[in-house]
C-alpha cells in the first residue's frame, strides 16, 4: 500500500485541529512532496510528529516535564501565600476593604460629635452658631477625605 500525502486542510481536518495550528507546527517539518498546484504534503507518520512530538513512537517528554515543572512551582506558591497568609503576613483586599471601612464609620461618626459637645464650651453665648461653624468645618473635612484631596490640603 502507497502512503498517502497529506495536505494541511486535509491534516486539518482528519485531526481536528485548526489549520493554521497545523500550518504553525509543519513549518519546521520538511513537505514529503508537492501537489499539482505546487502546495506541500506529508505523510501521515511525518506530520503526526511534527504536530505532537512525537518521537519513537512515545510523546516527547519536554512538554511534559516543562509543564510538571510548572505545576510544582505554582504550587509551591500556592503553599507559600497559604502559609503567610495563616501567619498574618498577608490578609484578602476583602477583608482589608471591610475593616477600613468599619474604621471610617467610626471616625466619622466621632468627628460628628464633636460639633455640639465642643459648641457650648467654645460660645457659650451663641452655642448654635459655633455648632453650625464646626459642623460645617467637619464636613468639608470628611468630603475631602472621601474624595481623596486631603494629601495636598494645609493643616
């Protein structure tokens, strides 16, 4: 029986791989022979390994060690970001969020107690006016931390 010369829509299609991964991965493996109209074939057993790398009849091991290789080491970083993480080296963007915010609402609303305790000690004689002031005071202060502009303020 005479070998069949394979093209890459035909290479393509039998294996069921996208023509341009067999194209990509032929490039290196010299055609068997040429058609008519002057495109590249390849055997069957020459295609099989260029396109999985194969040699001797077993699947190469390079990719194989390479990716076990990588496996391991992500792992191994697996395990590392575990470890500090259960040794209080590291904590979630989650959990950071949720307690910085928790400690916002509590500086505010300190902040916001501020005006009618310290009102009446500052004016004793007008306390609803120097309440109004320092509330005021403490909102555009809390506004601009919120919105992040409190770096470049003055003191």
């Amino acid at each position: 029986m005479t070998p069949k010369a394979w093209s890459v829509n035909g290479l393509a299609a039998e294996l069921g791989l996208d023509r341009r991964t067999v194209a990509k991965r032929l490039a290196s493996a010299l055609p068997h022979s040429l058609a008519p109209d002057g495109s590249p074939r390849w055997r069957l057993n020459e295609a099989i390994r260029a396109l999985f790398d194969v040699e001797d009849g077993r699947r190469a091991r390079i990719d194989i060690d390479e990716a076990r290789q990588r496996k391991i080491a992500a792992e191994a970083r697996l395990a590392e970001l575990e470890l500090a993480r259960q040794e209080g080296e590291v904590v979630a963007v989650e959990d950071v969020g949720i307690e910085v915010e928790r400690r916002y609402s509590a500086v505010r609303a300190r902040l916001m107690a501020l005006p009618p305790k310290l009102a009446p000690m500052l004016c004793p004689e007008e306390p609803v006016v120097a309440q109004a002031m320092i509330e005021a005071a403490v909102i555009e202060a809390l506004a601009e931390l919120s919105e992040g502009g409190a770096d470049d303020a003055d003191p």
